[in-house]
C-alpha cells in the first residue's frame, strides 16, 4: 500500500547531530537543539530524517565508533528524549531512520573491553578478529590488509591495554575493532539491536560500511595488484543471507520497516544483487558524487543507474552530498581540477559563485529523477566546503591517521549558521560560553537559515518551493522517466505526463521549449533563454 511504500519517492533529510543545533550551549549538537528547530525541517518540506549515529560513543570517528547500540550519547540526549523526537517528528508527518554500524564496535564496546581483558584464543576474542602477528616475535601485522583511513588494518594489543601479544583487525580506526559476523553472538545482538529501535518507532535504518560486514575467516594477503574476486573483505555473497534475515525482521513489523544500505560499489550489477526483494529495500548511489559536471557524463551516470535497477523493484537514489564527501557547492566550484573525489583536491582554485549554480541546477536535476533523494543538512543552505580548519582543531581520523595527507571529513561537517552575523550563527544559544566544537568561517553571515529565508534568490528557498512542486506533482519521485530529443549538452526528460526537467551544460544559453510554462528555474531566465549550468522544470501546455 502507499504508507508502505513511502520511501520510493522520499526526500531524505540526513542529519549530522553534532552539528545540526545545539540546545544546553557546550557547542555540541544535541537533540534539545534538533527539537527546537524540527519546524525548520516541516516548513523545508522533507519526508523523512536519517540521523547518524547519536549512540554513547567516544566520538574517535564522529560517532560511528559506536559503545552502546541501545542508549542515546549523554551529548546528545537521552533515549527518552529520542523518542519523544520520533512522535514530535511523525506528527508533522516526518519519519526517522537511525544508522546501524555493525561492520564494527568502539573500543569502548564492553564486548572489546572483556576480548582486551581476556586471554588469546578465548572465546571473549572470537567475537573479534584477533590473530597472531608475523614475524619472529610476532611484530608484524597477521595481513597486508589497510585501514580505510590509512596505516594497516591491524594494531596490535598492548601490555597497557589488555593481555598483549595478538593483534585485532579495524579496517577503519583502531578504535573501531572490527565484529566477526561468522560468530552467532554477533548477529544475534545486532537483530535485537534492529528490533529495539524498530520498536521505538523507526522507520527504518541505513546500514553502515554494509558490503565490508563479512571477512574470509582465513584473512588472506590482498595482492600486490588487482583486486581478487572474492574479495576478502569487499561484497562477499555471505552478507545476502544477514541481510534477508534483517529483512525478515523489518518485514515482520506492520508497514514494514526499510532498510537502506550504504553499499559502495562501483560495479553496478553486483550493487543491484544487495536489492533483490527479499534484501535491502535501497541503497545509496554514490554514482553522482564522482561525476563531472559534464552532460554526456551525467546523462551515462544516470543512464547507468536506471539500467541497474531495471531487474530489480528497487527505484533509485539520488546522493549529491554526506558527512564524508567535500560539499557540493565546493566540488563543483573547483573549475582548474574538475573535481577527485579521492583526493578531495583541496587548497586548489574554487569559484564558489560557479559552483553554487551548479548545484542549484543539480539540486532542480536529482529531484526531478526517478527515484528518492538524500539531503544532507547544510546543502539545502550551500554551505561551502571548510578547508581552512586549524589543524589542531580537526577531529577526523582520516585527517588525523594520514597525518593531514588527506584532508579528511571535518571541512563538511562544520556546525550548521542558523542566525547573526557572527560565530555561532545561532548554533548555540545566546551566551553560551563553548564555541563550536568545529570553528565555523567569520563569512557565513549570508548563508544563516534567517539571513536566506524569505529571499527568493536563496538555496533555501530554492529547495523550499522544489520540494513543495515535487511533492504535489504526481509524475516526480517514484516512476518511470523519459529522455527528450535535443542537443547533446542539454539534458532534458519527462515525467509523467507533462512534467519536463532540462538541464543546460552547453556554456551557452539555449531556447526554451515553446508551449511550457516555467514552474522554476534553478537561475534566473533571459528572454526566453535558459542560460548556462541552470536547471528548469516546466509544464507543457496548449499543446
Ligand atoms: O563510511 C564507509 C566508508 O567506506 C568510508 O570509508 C568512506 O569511503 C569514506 O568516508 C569516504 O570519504 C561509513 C561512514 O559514512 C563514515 O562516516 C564512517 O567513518 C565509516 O563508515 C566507518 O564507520
């Protein structure tokens, strides 16, 4: 039925809680502060919120280093308060989606603290990847495996932490050990953890790291080249069976819950094998992340994914932006370079005033393609990519574990302005002795929610009237799409049975075409023209 089915075509507001508001004035996001400001998000027109995690944790990686599964961190809140924030939420008809991280715990974890304290080859380690190092005295790591931020994926226990001698396997920090998923402990727990918040009125949960789950038990070397299928580590067809058991679970509950994976995966094909019928409901696609503003390169991009999700019932999702990726209008601002999602190419030219009308045409194009959107907080104000934080006050592991070789994730994750002209913008209430926990530019007075509402020229307002046209216009979100005859620099398609989106990447201002009426441009028209890097959708009429 429709209630059901409510995320094919959603709109799904990711919040980054430490940074979104903060309510008791220590410069952390809280869910006092998200309370006060939910109204923000009704009158924003969003359909559903994906909270990253806001569980007790150490914060080594923002939050995804996660001690206990069952519990709101004191930072942030209370578990009452929580629920309290999912009943306020669905009454303005908002639903929430909480992160699961079950790739691995923080090393707060009791689970870790009791493997740390107990002897190798106990079975308080088994929960765990624990081995014994190489090398004469063991001093080498047990494989050649590197963490995901950088070093190898092994640290070795120490006479300081725990009965010393083997090494544990974090393919992200070496706060974050990683689970062993062979172990029915560790699925067990992790169903009820589904259950418990699933009881507690979620909608859903997007599942973290969800294709590095399963090891091969016997951890091989990865070759020096290529990449080996299977792959140790990356998609292996064990995960399908705990996710068709997750299934079942979100199945079980009336109206069902989703699932939504975070499956990166450039291969397409074995992307769709994780949204088979009885697996995840959908998962992101990260596809536009990487991808140029070029036309023939987004018109293959989305072509690619539309082919991917013919087999299966899944519709697909749109992802300009997330707490791990440089900020759209930053990305597409970086005209010298294009823009390397690898390298973040930061400190390299931007024009920010490019960039912004970029993704202001791209915000017009992703929600009018088949399919739900993700919306990650800030990018509905434009906020530019953070690239002069001072290095002693930047907190990402992947900042910190390549020793600034990467520039890591805090430059996107900057508190949100909210009002004044000031840091902190309103982030904290007025008087509050604590800056925010990342120091926020002196230059974002334009780009407070107070300073943009109201000024048709904003992104706010921008994704303010897109979001109310999508949701009235029954072509857009889930359903087929058509692509238009035209030039080739100009995408255009259909939606239903009048709806029309072009998008100009020509470098000139084309016509537009006769017999529409505009319903919003993503730049202001000139005689007629769509000018270049602007997106518009329209209506055919009289025809
Ligand atoms: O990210 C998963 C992941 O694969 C990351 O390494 C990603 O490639 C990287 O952040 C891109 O810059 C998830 C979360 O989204 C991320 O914030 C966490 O740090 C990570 O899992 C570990 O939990």
């Amino acid at each position: 039925d429709a209630d059901s089915s409510w995320w094919r075509g959603a709109v799904i507001y990711q919040v980054y809680p430490r940074s979104f508001a903060d309510g008791d004035g220590d410069g952390t996001g809280d869910l006092a502060g998200f309370r006060a400001k939910l109204s923000y998000l009704g009158e924003l027109g969003v359909d559903a919120l994906w909270f990253t995690p806001w569980y007790p944790s150490p914060m080594a990686d923002g939050g995804y280093d996660v001690a206990d599964y069952r519990d709101i961190d004191p930072r942030f809140g209370t578990l009452a308060e929580a629920e309290k924030l999912i009943g306020e939420a669905l009454d303005l008809g908002i639903r929430t989606i909480v992160d699961i991280v079950p790739n691995h715990v923080s090393a707060a974890h009791p689970w870790f603290r009791e493997a740390l304290a107990a002897d190798p080859g106990s079975p308080a380690r088994e929960r765990f990847w624990f081995r014994p190092g190489r090398g004469e005295r063991g001093e080498l790591p047990p494989n050649n495996w590197r963490s995901q931020f950088g070093g190898p994926a092994w640290t070795r226990v120490t006479e300081a932490d725990g009965r010393q001698g083997e090494w544990f396997l974090h393919l992200f920090d070496s706060r974050q050990p990683d689970l062993n998923w062979d172990h029915p402990q560790v699925r067990r727990e992790h169903e009820d953890v589904l259950r418990f918040w699933f009881n507690r009125g979620v909608a859903g949960v997007r599942i973290d790291s969800a294709a590095l789950v399963s090891k091969d038990p016997a951890l091989p070397d990865l070759p020096e080249s290529g990449e080996p299928l299977p792959h140790p580590y990356v998609d292996r067809d064990e995960l399908h069976q705990i996710y068709r058991s997750w299934r079942a679970i979100a199945d079980s509950y009336p109206g069902g819950r989703i699932l939504v994976g975070e499956v990166w995966m450039p291969d397409f094909e074995r992307f769709a094998r994780y949204l088979r019928p009885d697996e995840l409901h959908t998962a992101f696609n990260f596809d536009f992340l990487s991808c140029p503003w070029d036309a023939d390169r987004l018109r293959a991009s989305i072509d690619t994914t539309l082919h991917a999700h013919r087999p299966v019932a899944a519709p697909p999702t749109w992802v300009l932006s997330n707490h791990d990726v440089t900020r759209t209008v930053t990305r597409y601002g970086r005209v010298d370079t294009g823009f390397d999602f690898a390298t973040k190419a930061h400190g390299t030219p931007t024009d920010l005033a490019l960039g912004t009308r970029r993704a202001r045409a791209a915000a017009l194009l992703t929600l009018a393609l088949p399919g739900s959107v993700y919306l990650y907080q800030g990018e509905e104000l434009g906020l530019p990519e953070v690239e002069d934080i001072p290095a002693d006050r930047r907190q990402d592991p992947m900042y910190l574990r390549t020793g600034g070789a990467d520039p890591g994730r805090d430059g996107c994750r900057v508190p949100l302005p909210w009002s004044g002209t000031v840091p902190p913008y309103g982030f904290s209430p007025p008087g509050s002795a604590a800056e925010p926990w990342l120091p926020q530019p002196t230059d974002w007075a334009a780009r407070t929610v107070t300073a943009q509402q109201g000024d048709p020229a904003s992104m706010l307002e921008l994704y303010r009237v897109a979001l109310r046209l999508r949701r009235a216009e029954p072509g857009l979100g889930d359903g087929p799409m058509r692509w238009l005859p035209g030039p080739g620099e100009v995408l255009a398609f259909q939606r239903g049975p009048d709806f029309t989106c072009l998008v100009n990447l020509s470098g000139e201002p084309v016509p537009l075409p006769d017999h529409t009426e505009v319903l919003l441009a993503s730049s202001p028209l000139s005689d007629g023209m769509l000018p270049t890097d602007t997106a518009i959708w329209l209506r055919a009429n009289g025809r």
